[in-house]
C-alpha cells in the first residue's frame, strides 16, 4: 500500500497519497512517495529490535554515569575547582559554550605552564565524556521519538496558526504519564541547558538592573545571597527542585530583557537561540518541581517569571491559556486572602501580596493580548496592597511591621501597576460599579466611570508626590509609565475595550480629547523606546493597540487639521512600529482592520498636507 511521502511524514502533516501530493506541489519540492506494507499500530505492540536498542543504549548510559565521582563531576587529570571545571552541554552552541568573564576569569600567566596543560586535559577529557554522553542521549531520543504509521492518521493540514518556534512546551503541564513521556522526561533531564555559575551570576545582575525594579515578585537580598554568595535560599536544602526552577527563571526573564546587542555581546548568539535554549531548561526545572500539584510558593514565583518572559516572546495564546494556572495553584495557597496562615511574618506577608497582584496584572495583560475578559475579575477576594518599602529595610526574620513610605521606593512603580490592573479590569470589562441597570438593560454610568479615574490618578499622584524624573533610570521609567497608565486609564473610561448594553459615551462632536489622551500613550512609549534612559525596561513594553487604534480613528473624524497634523507623524511611526507584533497577534486578526482603517486614514490626512487644502 501506498503510504504519506517521505516529505509529510518528516513535517507530521497529513498527506493526500496522490503523485505528486498536494503538500509537495505547493511546496515546489520533489515528491517520493512510500509504498510498503503498515507497521504494527498500538502501543501494546511488542517490537523486539525497539526494545533491544533501548536496553543496549541505556546500558551504556550506565557505564558512563559510572565514570562520574560521587560528586556528580566530570573526572579530570587535575583536582580542579568548580569555578574552572567545563561543562559542555548537548549540541554546544555559542550560546550554551562558557563566556569568558571577568567575575570567574583567572587569567594564566606564562609561569604556570603546568597549571595550563592540567587545565586543557581536563577540558579535554571533559569534552569527550559529554560527548559520548551526548552521542548516548540523542541516539536514546530517538528511539523514544522515532514516529510510527499511527502518527499519519492523526496528523494535521499545515495552516497559516502552525506552532511558533517560541511556543510553550508541553511539558510545563506535566504532560506524559505513559512510558514514552516517562523516557523523554528523563532524556530531558541529561539534556536541559544548565549554565555554569559565572553567567549565572552575570544574567542575574542584569535581572536585578532590568526586570526586578518593575517586577517585584521577589525579595532582591534574599536572592542575592543565594545567586551571587551561593548560600542557601531561605532555608531551602542545596538542589531543591523548587530554588531551582527559581533560578531558571531568573536567568530566563534576565535573558529576555535583554537587547540583541547585549545577547551578541555577552553570548556571540542572537537573543532567540539563547532565550530558546533557557525557555526548555526553565520548563524542564519547573516540570522536576512538580509544578501542577505543588505546594510551595517558590515553585509559584518561578513559574510566574517563566510566564512573564515568555509573554514578550510568544505571540501565540500559550502564556494566557496558562496563566489560569497561576492563578489556581495561587488560590490553592491561598494568596488572596489575608491571615490565612497563622503567625506570619512581615517578609511572608509581603511575598504573598506582591505575588498575588503580579499574577493579577500578568492576568490583566494576558487578557489584553487575547481580547478576552481576566480571570480574576475585580469582584474577587483580594488581599491588602503590599507596602510602600524598599527591600533593604526588612529581612526573612524580621518579626516587626513597617509604616509606608513617601518617598520612591523599590516598590512604588510595582504599586502603581497593581492599581492600574484593579482599574484597568472595572474599566475594560463590563464593571458592576461603572453600570446601571434599569429597564433597559445595561446602562454606563459615565459619571462613576470618571469618578473611578479621579480616583486612581490620585493614588498614582500620591505615590510619585516625590519621584524626579532626573534622579535616574528607574525613577524616570516610573515616572513616565505611570503618566502612560494614568492617560490609558482615562481612554478606557470612555472607550472601554469590551462595551455592552445601551447608552452612547459621551462626545462632543468634533472633539479632540480622545485623540489627545491616546496620543499621550503612544507618546509615552515611544519616548521609553527611543530615550536611553529607557532601554533597561524596554522588554516590558508591548503593543499598544488599543491606544493606537483610537488614535488612527480619532485623526480621520476630526476636525482640528492642526492638530492631526502635529499629531500624525508620532501615529504613523507607532503604526510602523507595531505592524510585525499585529500581523502575528491573532494570526493577523488585528492587522486586517487596522490596515484598512489606517489606509483610509491616510487618504484624508494627506490632504491636509497639500498647500491650501480645507479639512
């Protein structure tokens, strides 16, 4: 019989049997088909070649395992410390290979020509036993991997949606109880990016420079003291599964806060190779933490920063189909309440808080890129806001309470986000306390609506009475995000995301406010996208479609030709920016409308730029 051609059984496609097959002729490519009889189907199949293979593979697999000393290191010539010991993982890329640096570098004099040669043994003794090792793993994958003719009958058409090379892996879920899941995750074990701790410690000072002022899911002391010192964290036993998937998220979410130029600097590689390689390392640490049953707040953190990197990577519905994780397992410790555990401390107190409303912003943010309502709606139980403070002026043990700050702190730009996501959600999807019903349904209380606003701009006021935009990176990144989310929240209260029931937003006809509050966000974002000062934390910047999508309808109904004129230029430049994220949001759902709207836009706006044209 004629089975799928060589082509669509490596690509795991479906393939129509004709000659040439429909797949190959679309792809300009050769077809060969395959005519032989049908493997055996099941799983219950018995294969002795399959089985003798595997037997043989992980025997040898054994006798290697055997050659490390019982302290799990690669044996060498020399006696060498850990900081100089090689460790070269599967498929050694630029990217996975030891960085020199200047925190591990001990450069070799021309009086220790000794010392050089029992260091390049060793290297090279390590090299060849990862690479047997490597050899061993890859030929055990697939065997454990090789496809069967069952694959063809559940194979699926390729479409335009096919899964993204920063898609999540299953994996995370802990899917895969059977014996072939139970292989690859032990072959997932030997083959899990693990870096050395030099560019650990680099990745996490550039996580503490860029992603923990904004983040704050952690306690930055705790943590230095464990990243940077090597001692233990908070009482964890050294290689607990939990501070390991902690540490892999912090070198994963430090990976994509990077820029090119930084990965190209520090890695030779490009950012995707190296945020590739850590995104499995970070998923297989998660997966050995027992990530879906657990129980421990640290697996909870990791597994949080893992969604927040990946968001500004994956373009797909990956992170908001699991971020819904997130908030169950946070529930199940019962984050959202206050006293649940008796004789907190003031360190486990804040940690459980912050925790909670980062999930509810990363809840918030999902639920923006998918324009779909949050999971936490603003009517759920909550605990109390976390405190103004800094993380230096507590400890793990500290038994005692702090008052707020006035000043800026570590937590002031974190705070203002956890407000923004509580008004954000009241304003963007159908809020109890900005509606009426009466007998017509479901009615805006425009009023309230602003009432709300007043309400969070003063928050965001008190909280940045003292921060000068001059006094720094940070402070000026709180200082004009905030104005962002303060301009954002403005716009949603008249223009919500989703609007239902009756009753028309308030508009005077030919009024440029809309236009003016949504050309502040776009403003404000190009500002942290071009300003040096915002280069840091231009990773947490996404695309800004709402804002944007009013902007470009407000220019065509306006009627203020000054205005649009002076306005039109930072549109266009936002539109041009934005226009590879909407052609990959949605598979291009977002970019079909807005294309079509900016091109009618641009037809009018035109004219106003022809000497002695009328609006």
């Amino acid at each position: 019989p004629q089975l799928s051609c060589e082509l669509c059984r490596e690509r795991k496609v479906r393939c129509d049997k004709l000659s040439p097959c429909t797949n190959c002729s679309k792809t300009g490519v050769a077809c060969i088909p395959v005519h032989r009889k049908r493997l055996p189907r099941g799983r219950h199949v018995h294969n002795p070649s399959f089985d003798n293979d595997l037997r043989d593979r992980i025997e040898r697999l054994e006798v290697l395992i055997t050659n490390l000393d019982p302290t799990g290191a690669v044996p060498t010539s020399s006696s060498m410390p850990e900081s100089e010991q090689v460790r070269i993982p599967v498929d050694a890329s630029p990217c996975t290979a030891i960085m020199p640096s200047p925190m591990s570098a001990s450069p070799l004099t021309p009086t220790q020509p000794k010392r050089t040669k029992e260091i390049t043994a060793g290297r090279c003794m390590a090299k060849n036993f990862w690479g047997n090792l490597a050899e061993e793993i890859h030929g055990l994958r697939d065997i454990v991997d090789q496809p069967s003719d069952d694959d063809e009958d559940h194979a699926e058409t390729p479409h335009d949606g096919q899964q993204s090379r920063h898609s999540i892996s299953s994996s995370i879920v802990g899917v895969g109880s059977s014996y072939a899941g139970a292989m690859r995750s032990f072959v997932s074990g030997f083959l899990a990016f693990r870096p050395v701790p030099a560019i650990c410690r680099q990745l996490f000072q550039i996580y503490l420079r860029q992603v923990h002022p904004i983040i704050k899911a952690l306690h930055g002391p705790s943590l230095s003291r464990f990243m940077l010192d090597g001692k233990p964290y908070l009482g964890y036993k050294e290689g607990h599964f939990a501070v390991e998937a902690l540490s892999s998220a912090v070198c994963y979410s430090a990976i994509n806060s990077m820029t090119e130029e930084q990965c190209q600097s520090m890695f030779h590689a490009s950012r995707s190779a190296v945020s590739a390689d850590h995104r499995v390392a970070c998923e297989g640490a998660l997966e050995r933490a027992g990530l879906i049953t657990t129980r421990d707040i640290t697996t909870l953190q990791a597994f949080v920063l893992y969604l927040i990197a990946t968001r500004t990577q994956d373009q797909s519905r990956g992170v908001w189909t699991l971020v819904p994780v997130a908030v169950r397992i946070a529930r199940a410790l019962f984050l959202h309440v206050d006293g649940h555990t008796p004789h907190e401390t003031f360190f486990e107190k804040q940690m459980r808080r912050r925790l909670w409303y980062t999930i509810c912003l990363l809840d918030l943010q999902t639920s923006f890129d998918q324009a779909s309502e949050p999971v936490i709606t603003p009517d759920s139980l909550h605990p109390s806001m976390p405190k103004n403070v800094n993380d230096s002026e507590f400890e793990p043990e500290f038994n005692g309470d702090l008052p707020d700050r006035e000043d800026l702190t570590d937590m002031t730009f974190s705070l203002v986000t956890y407000n923004a996501q509580a008004s954000g959600k009241v304003l963007n999807f159908i809020p109890a306390s900005g509606v009426a019903k009466s007998s017509m349904g479901v009615t805006y209380n425009w009023d309230a609506r602003q009432r709300y606003v007043e309400n969070f701009e003063q928050t965001v006021m008190k909280l940045l009475r003292h921060c000068d935009p001059s006094g720094g990176s940070y402070a000026w990144f709180a200082f004009h995000g905030s104005e962002a989310m303060v301009a954002a929240m403005k716009l949603a209260a008249l223009r919500p995301l989703y609007r239902a029931g009756s009753g028309a937003p308030p508009r005077v006809q030919g009024s440029s406010h809309l236009l003016e509050l949504s050309a502040i966000v776009l403003e404000k974002v190009y500002l942290i996208r071009t300003d040096l000062r915002g280069e840091a934390f231009r990773w947490y910047i996404v695309l800004q479609w709402h804002a944007l999508a009013i902007a470009i309808a407000e220019c065509y109904a306006c009627n203020d030709a000054a205005l649009v004129k002076r306005l039109w230029p930072l549109i266009e430049t936002s539109f041009k920016h934005h226009s590879d994220s909407m052609i990959e949001y949605r598979r291009g759902m977002l970019w079909r409308p807005m294309e079509k709207l900016m091109g009618r836009t641009r037809s009018k706006v035109a004219a106003l730029f022809v000497p002695g044209s009328q609006p």
